[in-house]
C-alpha cells in the first residue's frame, strides 16, 4: 500500500482497515459487506495488534 513500517506502528487497526478497504477497492476488488479485511487473528499473526 506504501506505508513504512513506521506509519503502519502508528496507525490504530481501525486506520489500517480502512486504508486495506481503500486501496483494495480502488485496484478493483468488490466490498463484500463483511466490514473487515483481516480478521483480528491474521491482524496479530502480522504483528499489526
């Protein structure tokens, strides 16, 4: 997405969703209304919580 690890440290996990839904969305894939791009799970197993 073109984040430095830095700013992605600093972003709260609720900033993160909304720039994956973004950036997903502008390239072309279709919102399936589930309201999370990553699990919480998968979020941690990334080192992103």
């Amino acid at each position: 997405m073109g984040f430095t690890p830095a700013q992605v440290d600093e972003m709260s996990a609720w900033e993160f969703a909304a720039c994956a839904r973004g950036y997903a969305r502008a390239h072309g894939a279709k919102d399936t209304g589930t309201g999370a791009v990553m699990s919480e799970t998968r979020m941690r197993d990334l080192g992103i919580l």
